[in-house]
C-alpha cells in the first residue's frame, strides 16, 4: 500500500465524523457563553441617547459657530434689528428655530445663529486655514483673539470667514465671547427689549428629535425589561 | 442549508435554547476532530469546550453559515495544537514502535478499527499523520504549528505511515 493510498484510507474513514460529547458537556460550555450580547440588549439605548445627544451639542456648537464675517450683511442685520425677522432664516432649514434665548446680539464677534451659506462658507474657508503655524498657541486666549480679530478687520481678509486652527480653540473662544458680550451687555445702556433667535440647521434639529424619540423609547423598553429577561 | 443555520440569529440575541442547539448540532463534528489527537477522552473534551466558547464568541464576525464548519474545525485544531505545544509533546526519534497490542481486526475497511489504529500511534506521529493526511496541511505549516523542523515533520510523516503500514500489511486490504 502505498503512502497516498494509506493517508486516502485514513481521510476517507476518520476526517469527518461525529462524537457525541458527553451531556456534563454542555453546562461547561453554557458558563463561557458571551454574557456582553445580553448586557448590551440592555445598555445599548441609554449609550444611544447619551451620544445623540452629545452630537447634537457638538453639532449644534459647530454649526453655530461659524463666524460672523462668513455672512457680514445678515450679521449686521441681527444685530441691528430687534426681534430678528424672518428674512435671516436659513435657505436649507424649513424648521421653526428650535431655541431662544437671552443672549445679547450686541458684539460683532458673537457666534450667532448662521446660515446655511454661512455653513458652506466656513466649510470652504476651513481648508486653507488648516495648517496655520501653531506658534501662537501660547499666547493667551483673549490676546488672540484680539490678534485674529484685527486681521480679519483688516480689508484683505474682510471676504474671508477666520478659522481657527483647533476645535478647542474655537470652542473656548466661542465661550469667551459669550461671557465677553455677556459683561458688555450688562455695562450698556440697551434697549429694552431684545431678541434673538437662534436658528438651529435642520440636521442637528433634527438629531434632537431624533434623541427626543429616544429618549420616549428608553422608558418603555426599560418597562418591558423584566419579561424579556425571564423570557 | 443546514437545519442550524436558522439558530445563528437568535443565538446571537443571547437566547440560550438557540445556543444550545448550535452546541448540540456542532460541538460532535468538533469532539471527533479533537478525539483524532487526543487519545485522553478528557483532553479532546476540553479541547472542544475551548472551540465552542470561542465560537460564541466570535459568531458575530461570522458572515457565511456555510463557512462556520470549516472555521469550527480550523480552530479545534489550532486548540488542540496549542495543548499539545503546551505539554511540549515529545517528537522522539522512536526506533523501535512500542507494541501496544494494537489488533486491527479483519474488517479493516472498517472506520473503527482505522480509528482504533489511529488512537494508538504514539503522539507525535499521530499529529503529524493527521495534520498532513487528514487535514491536508504541508509540511512547511506544520512545521510552523508544532515548532519543529520539516525535516522532523517529515520524518514522523514517514515514520507514522510505517507504522500504520506494517499493522496494515498483516491484513489483505481490499
């Protein structure tokens, strides 16, 4: 018999074939059994709802926050008008404005309500800001922000929205500013009364509706839990 | 189609009833691949255990059904390997083959004596014979499984099939 046939003989007879393991077996297997997949059942709603939400804040901080340069005329008509009228609404969002706040509209460098040409804007623009020295990081922020704001006074880059570099940077410059027109706007002598709107674009409103929904179905899948445990 | 195809699913939504009759659809193919190198019916168990927790584990990176019998047995090898590599299975030069009463019987087309003769080659020879004769591996890949030299892979190849021959011979095959 030659080696081939020999190995032929044995493949043919042993390589496939069954075994019936003993039934303790089983109960061995059943205690390594993946316990993960039944937890995220569970879990996986309020992970869902607690990172919708979280992008719909960075989302509605993003797209907010682009600058005021990037849409000068409509910038000067919120800060002039009072309330804001309906011809700052966004050409993309057919959404009621979704929140309204107290925020002075006093300051030209407020990050305020944008729209969606402002979005593209700022989209655009990002692109020859990207690699911008990052020398200055260690000025303090105010300071900069100064700096930035003389050049963007300046008649050459009046056209061109100003990026900053980092996304923190411009989170807490966004948030200096805020606190800045905040002050400002206590120390002035303002009108009255003042509105302004915030239009929220129609993607982030609607994760917030889409979190809201969420948020509706946690509870009940919550409730529900127990009989689909003991199922 | 398989009739366990239909289990997958649910077994993957953590329902116990679905995982248990993947096990038991499954777990006998994978015993009888372990059984071929484990003589000790505890270890080729155990070797099983490891194979079918893992499969758990990883059905969700499964795609195809079809595909999973061929991985189950890829890896109830790769888990039998490692146990054999871990008790550093001894690939002896053996000169003279112990005589371990093997007694192939007269049926010998008959699968059980073939596995009886199967059983009682001594270890490294049984590994090699099946690596290469039963699962078709080269011997460059056993090589690299058992961390040894082709050239011993080879040589226990050789030196199984003389063994298996010379309790064949005595019998008229065919």
């Amino acid at each position: 018999m030659s080696p081939k046939d020999l190995d032929k003989l044995f493949r043919d007879a042993l390589s496939e074939g069954q075994a019936a393991p003993r039934p303790e077996a089983w109960a061995r297997v059943a205690q390594g059994l993946p316990q993960a997949q039944r937890k995220r059942r569970i879990l996986w709603w309020p992970y869902a709802a607690a990172a919708s939400v979280a992008l719909a804040a960075v989302g509605t901080w993003w797209m907010t926050d682009s600058r005021p340069e990037a849409a000068p005329s409509q910038q000067q008509a919120a800060s002039s008008k009072q309330p804001v009228t309906s011809n700052k609404q966004p050409a993309a969002s057919n959404q009621p404005p979704a929140t309204s706040n107290e925020q002075p509209a006093t300051s030209n460098q407020l990050p305020l309500a944008t729209s969606s040409q402002g979005i593209a804007a700022f989209d655009l623009a990002f692109l020859p800001h990207m690699e911008a020295e990052l020398g200055d990081e260690r000025v303090p922020l105010l300071e900069r922000r100064k700096a930035q704001a003389a050049v963007a006074a300046a008649p050459e880059y009046a056209l061109a929205p100003e990026v900053p570099r980092r996304r923190y940077a411009q989170l807490a410059a966004s948030v200096q500013n805020v606190w800045a027109a905040v002050s400002e706007f206590r120390e002035a002598e303002v009108p009255a009364e003042v509105t302004v709107e915030v239009h929220v674009p129609a993607v982030v409103l609607q994760r917030i509706n889409q979190t809201r929904t969420l948020a509706e179905n946690l509870t009940e899948s919550w409730s529900t839990l127990p009989s689909r445990r003991s199922h | 189609m398989e009739a366990w195809y239909a289990h997958i699913h649910n077994a993957l939504n953590g329902r116990l009833d679905a995982q248990r009759a993947l096990y038991e659809a499954l777990a006998p193919r994978v015993l009888h691949t372990c059984k071929r190198y484990f003589v000790d019916e505890a270890d080729a168990e155990d070797a099983m255990i490891r194979t079918m927790t893992q499969m758990f584990h990883q059905l969700a990176t499964v795609r195809e059904p079809k595909a999973l019998p061929a991985w189950l047995r890829r890896t109830a090898v790769n888990e039998c390997l490692m146990e054999l590599r871990r008790r550093k299975a001894e690939w002896v030069e053996l000169t003279d083959f112990p005589e371990t009463g093997a007694s192939a019987t007269d049926a010998l087309h008959d699968r059980e004596a073939l596995w009886a003769l199967l059983r009682q080659l001594p270890e490294g020879y049984r590994t090699v014979f099946n690596l290469y004769a039963l699962e078709g591996y080269s011997h460059a890949e056993i090589a690299e499984q058992l961390g040894i030299s082709e050239a011993t892979s080879k040589s226990q190849l050789s030196r199984a099939r003389q063994w298996l021959q010379r309790r064949l011979v005595n019998f008229s095959l065919q």
